[in-house]
C-alpha cells in the first residue's frame, strides 16, 4: 500500500483539480471538495463519493442548501495504487467521476465513456 500523508494527498487533490478543464470546473455551484480517510462504512471499496443534488435534479434544489459534496476517499486510493503517478491518475479519473454524477450522468453512461 502507497504510504501519502493526509496533507500531501489533499495537495496532491488540488493538483488534479487544476489540470482539470475549466468548463468542467467553471458550472460547478455551490459543491466542495472534501478529503477523508475512509467511507463511512470503513471499507476501502469506494474512492469517491458525489453526496448531493444532481444539476438535473435541481428544480427541487432550495435557496440556502448546503453545499453538495464531492468526497474523496485517502486511504482507499492509497491501497489500490502503488506509485504516486498510478495515484495521480486514480485522483483525476475519481474526480471526473464525482464531478460527472453532479452534471447528472450516471454509472452506467460513465462506465460507456471509460471513467467507471
């Protein structure tokens, strides 16, 4: 298992956030990102999770929510990856991900698109 610090995984988190495109970044409203050690199951089985009102559910989104959440899960990139740029690459493809289901696509669409 990769050994990353919590601080340098969420540096590492917001390195991949700014390569990212920005017209995928630029719709984003009102979601943050948060890093955590595990799910709270406390398996290694999820890498990410968007918890949150989808943009295509929105019409029941109400003024003064809280921010949706894109969470992504340390310890579980950590035992699926052996270098840092195997890290690298598993951050960016979870984060597209979680960012995806905020625009409404699905499991099944990401998994036709290779990001599932």
């Amino acid at each position: 298992m990769l050994d990353l610090s919590s601080d340098a995984f969420e540096r590492l988190v917001v390195d991949e956030l700014d390569r990212l495109p920005d017209e995928m970044i630029d719709g984003l409203d009102n979601v943050v990102f948060v890093v955590e050690d595990r799910a709270e199951d406390g398996s290694l089985d999820l890498l990410g999770l968007y918890d949150g009102w989808a943009l295509t559910e929105r019409e029941r989104y109400g003024v003064g929510e809280l921010p949706d959440r894109i969470i992504l899960y340390r310890e579980a990139h950590l035992a699926v990856c052996d270098d840092e740029e195997e890290l690298r690459d598993e951050v960016h493809t979870t984060l597209v991900h979680e960012i995806a289901h905020f625009y409404g696509i699905d499991d099944e669409r990401l998994h036709e698109l290779g990001w599932a």
